[in-house]
C-alpha cells in the first residue's frame, strides 16, 4: 500500500474568538464554554506537531463574529491542480456561519486561488467541506445534515469528478470527517453508522481494508476525526483496539490534546483544512463529472 500522497499542507484559524454561542450540533451547548487560554494552547500544540511531523501550516485570523471558524476544515473544498489551484467556497447550513465565507474567499483570493461557489448566501445548495475527502481517485461527499444532494451534482460538473454521495443519517455525525479518515491508498478509518444501510455498504465497497469504528468509538473519543500525515495519525485519542490495528499496519499514533475543541463539536480533522488535495493526482478527471449514488 501506498502512503497518503497529501495532508502535508494545512490552513487553520488561530482560536482568538472561540465560543459557543449556539447549538448547531449535539455537542454544543452554551452553558458549557471552552476555556480561551487552553483551547489557544492546545491549538498552538496541535499546530507545532502537525509541523513537526514535516507538514506546513498556514494561519487565519479569526473574526471576531464569527466562533466556529476555527474549524477551518469547513471553510472550503480546496483543489489545486494543473489548470489553477481552484477552492469551492462552503455554502454553510447554518447562518451563523456564512459569514466565515467572505473571510475565506478572501485569504483564498490573495493566496492567488480562484473561487467558486455552489451556493452562496442562503442561495443554492448548501456544501461544508468537512463531507466532502478523495479516496480511491474519486471525491467521497457525505450529505444529508450540512451538505444537500443537490451541491453533489453541482461539484460534479463544475470540477469535473466523479462524485461518490453517502447519505448521513446519525445527527451527531453530521459531517463525513467524524465518521470517515482516509489512511492510505487502501485503508480508512469508517464509521457504518453515521449511514443509511445503502451508504454504509457502499463506503465499505470503497475502501478496500476498512478500520471499522463502531458508533461509540467515533462519537465519544472523535478518533475519526483525525489527520495523516505519511504514516502517523495524529489523533484526538485512539481507543485501544483502533490503535492496535493501525499500528499493526505500520503506521504511528500521535496523540494531541484538543478537548476544548470538543465542547463546538469538531477535533483534530475540523481545526484544520487540507489544501494539496490535487486534481489529476488523487482526483481522477472525468469530462462532465458524475454523480455516484448509492442504490
Ligand atoms: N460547531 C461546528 C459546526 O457545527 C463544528 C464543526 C466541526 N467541523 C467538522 N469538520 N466536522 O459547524
């Protein structure tokens, strides 16, 4: 098997303005507020493993209205690729956080990508980047809680994918990435049960040496949640019996502390974005896209 050919290049948004101010999620709660200085702190230590491990991270500035954008993940689909390095803005689902989107749109711009949208501004179909993550050449997109199926047909034609949908049906795994982590050309981490029985089968079919997490593995340690870089996870935590099988299959676990992180309802795999997905390399091109149900 062949190591992961990306996830050595990050955005993040430095925790300045971090809160819960609503709840969009199960975990959040407002009562239960994170702690400015350790959610700083413990984003600053994930950020110095994830560049000690080789990979590179660049930083945004949070607003200040603006809580949840230091989960960057959901800023946008990055993909550079031959033609332009191209990112499709999220069209959240929530308005309290659209207005990460101008924020984005801008860093993206003056970093030279070019932006498109499938929806924008309680307009169109809505896309977090959280569900969408390539595998086996094509681009995996979860919908149902945040993404709608109609954004899949939409990122099909625009980019020119092949687009494989998996309907997400568990309310506290309301993004692909708490219950999906690519680890190299032919594993995953999966969780079935953020799925309908049709998706669940289908993601199986994907991957073809699955780490099978069960509904309370991924819900209670996040350990999906999760970010390669090469062959180490650097992970939220890993439940005993996840971590003997990943170490089994050569790779190293790297546990960083992001519990305040949690409170808003993201881990290690939320607070950052990963932005050398690259078309032509981990995308196959497919003229005119396609959309890939399950049945
Ligand atoms: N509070 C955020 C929300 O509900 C958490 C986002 C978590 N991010 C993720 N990629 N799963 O939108």
């Amino acid at each position: 098997m062949a190591e992961l050919t990306w996830g050595r290049h990050y955005a993040a948004v430095e925790p300045t303005a971090f809160r819960v101010d609503y709840a969009i999620n199960p975990f959040m709660d407002p009562a239960v507020q994170p702690d400015a200085a350790l959610a700083h702190a413990q984003w600053t230590g994930m950020v110095r493993v994830l560049r000690s491990l080789g990979a590179r991270v660049d930083v945004l500035p949070q607003r200040d209205d603006a809580p949840d954008m230091v989960y960057a993940m959901n800023l946008g689909l990055a993909l550079p690729g031959p033609a332009g390095d191209r990112v499709v803005l999220s069209h959240m689902r929530y308005p309290q956080r659209r207005m990460e989107t101008g924020s984005a749109a801008g860093w993206f711009e003056s970093a030279g990508w070019s932006t498109s949208y499938v929806g924008r501004d309680g307009v169109g179909a809505h896309l977090e980047a959280g569900d969408a993550f390539a595998f086996g050449g094509d681009l995996v997109v979860g919908y149902g809680p945040r993404t709608e199926e109609l954004a899949l047909k939409a990122l099909a034609t625009d980019l020119g994918l092949r687009v494989r949908g998996l309907r997400i049906t568990h309310p506290g795994m309301y993004h692909l990435d708490l219950a999906f982590c690519p680890l190299d050309d032919r594993r995953a981490m999966v969780c079935p049960a953020a799925l309908d029985d049709a998706s669940a089968a289908a993601l199986l079919d994907l991957v073809p040496e699955p780490l099978v997490l069960t509904e309370e593995e991924a819900l209670t340690t996040f350990c999906a949640n999760s970010v390669v870089v090469g062959r180490t996870v650097v992970m939220p935590a890993c439940p005993p019996r996840v971590r003997a099988q990943l170490e089994e299959w050569g790779f190293e676990v790297v546990l960083v502390e992001v519990g305040e992180f949690h409170k808003g309802g993201g881990s290690v795999r939320c607070l950052t974005n990963p932005l050398d997905v690259t078309v032509g390399r981990e995308l196959a091109p497919v003229p005119g896209g396609e959309v890939v149900l399950p049945a």
